[in-house]
C-alpha cells in the first residue's frame, strides 16, 4: 500500500475505531461486570476533565451554555437514578454489579445518532462545506452522557466501599 493512500484510509479507521470504543461501552451495559476500583477512579478523573472542558466550551460557543448547564443537570440527575436501579453483590468474594442497561445504551446510542446526523448532514457527505463551530445540541448530548457516567461512577464508588464494610 502506498504512503499515499494511508490519509484517505483514515477517516474511514478512526471510524471504526471509534464505531469499535462505542461497541465495547454499549457491551458492558448488560450483564455481571466485576468492579474493578483503580479503573473506575481513572474514569472519575478523565470524565471530570471532559466535563470540563465542555464547560469551558459552553462558554465560548454561542448559545451552548444553556444546552450544556442543562444536559450536564440532566445527566447527573439520570446516573443518580441509573445507580438506584443498578444491583451491586459480592460475588465469591468479588465485588460486582449488576447495571441497568436502558439508561446508559439509550444515551450512548442518542449521542452516536446525533454524531452521525451531524456527519451526515453537515459533514464528510453534505455537498456544502461544514458549519464551524461546535453544535450546541451535541455539546449538551455530551454533556449529558458525561454527566451520567461521572454521577454512576462516583455513586457507584460509594455503594462498592459500603459493601465491603
């Protein structure tokens, strides 16, 4: 293969790559997932870096401040709920639970259409030339899914030190 055609492959890679990341986390909203605390702290710390950021980005982009402060409400509020309905055991000894898979898979999957409708209609296949910027819709998809993941996170944490008490 040539030198040449690697960075026409490459949107196409970086798609699956990223299609792949999308598979695994909507894979691991269903069934016994063992919980393994070094990782769930090092998914605390990137998501609230994230989180951040979107914040940060809120504020400059035009109008997205509210979609964002909203989502990122939205969110909480859903991991929260996500943690209420989630089962956590001690399995032989291990900590695991059980995670509702509606909430997260219906929010993961929302902020892949959302991705693809904005890839489609205003990017790699629209006959005009992108809108710059970011959209404040997806920002506050972003911000919502964050969120969720950062609250379920945080109270799943929580629930894992009393269970080993």
């Amino acid at each position: 293969m040539a030198a040449s055609a690697l960075p026409a492959l490459l949107p196409y890679a970086m798609t699956a790559g990223i299609g792949l990341m999308y598979y695994r986390r909507i894979r691991r909203q269903f069934g016994r997932q063992p919980w393994q605390p070094r990782r769930t702290m090092v998914r605390m710390a990137l998501l609230a870096l994230v989180l951040a950021s979107l914040v940060l980005a809120g504020v400059f982009v035009p109008g997205a401040a509210p979609a964002v402060a909203a989502g990122t409400a939205a969110g909480l509020l859903l991991g929260v709920y996500g943690m209420s309905l989630t089962r956590v055991d001690l399995v032989d000894g291990q900590r695991s639970y059980v995670p509702n898979p509606w909430i997260g898979g219906a929010l993961s999957l929302l902020l892949v259409g959302r991705l693809a409708w904005r890839l489609l209609h205003g990017g790699l296949m629209a006959a005009q030339p992108p809108a710059t910027g970011a959209s404040p819709l997806t920002l506050g998809l972003a911000a919502t899914l964050i969120g969720y993941y950062l609250s379920y996170s945080i109270v799943l944490t929580l629930r894992m030190r009393r269970l080993a008490s």
